[in-house]
C-alpha cells in the first residue's frame, strides 16, 4: 500500500501536508520513501525525526538529497546542500550507521541515504 505525501498536490499525491507533523501514528509504515526533498524543507531537522517516528522498528527508510554542487533547482524553494558528515548527523545516536560513497563527479549528484532501521547511508558524488 503506497501513500504518497507532498506540500503541494499532483500526480501519486494522496495527503497534502508538512513532513515535521505528519498525519500518521508512530511506526505506521514498514518503508519510507523521502526524495529529492530535504533540500527543500526549510526545516529539514524536524522532518527527519517525523520520518523516523513514523517507521516501524526493522522498517526502511529511504531518502535521496543532493550533495555541494547540485545545481539549484526550485520547487517552489531551494534551500540546502548535504555532505556526507552533515548526512551522519542526522542520524547520529542509531547503530549499524555505514557511509559509501559512490561515483567522482565533476558536480555532485544526489546522495541516497538508506536507513534501513539501524541506518546504512550511501552518498552519491562524494569524494571517496
């Protein structure tokens, strides 16, 4: 069963509504999907612990942000660049924490952050 969630309607959009108060009891879903949207929340550090509530023990969570050098890009606002060490910060506290990072890119594409309950991370376009 997929419920999709954005700040603005469109298409697979089910709820309108923001990530730092999501509509959902704790432990709700057994995989979550956050992508290409950190960036965009002015307020990304109250979107992760929401993400994390709502995800049941052993669940996934799946996130992708981009890295420096992204180009910008509005949707309706751009806000943020992650690195991989601001990546560990946000999930600092939770075991089995790893950082890959995958591919040298002259610009940094996404970095994909897979918290797969205890937290694996894999940063795309960060210099290994």
């Amino acid at each position: 069963h997929y419920v999709g969630v954005d700040v603005r309607l469109g298409k697979n959009v089910h709820l309108r509504c923001s990530g730092h108060a999501l509509p959902f009891h704790a432990e709700s879903f057994d995989n979550v999907l956050c992508l290409d949207t950190l960036e965009h929340d002015h307020a990304f550090w109250r979107t992760v612990p929401e993400l994390l509530r709502v995800l049941r023990k052993r669940g996934r969570l799946v996130i992708t942000v981009p890295g420096i050098g992204f180009p910008k890009h509005d949707h309706p606002s751009d806000f943020y660049r992650f690195t991989a060490e601001a990546v560990r910060w946000m999930f600092v506290g939770m075991k089995r924490v790893m950082v890959k990072a995958v591919g040298d890119y002259a610009w940094a594409p996404p970095m994909t952050i897979i918290v797969n309950g205890y937290a694996a991370i894999f940063a795309h376009g960060v210099k290994r």
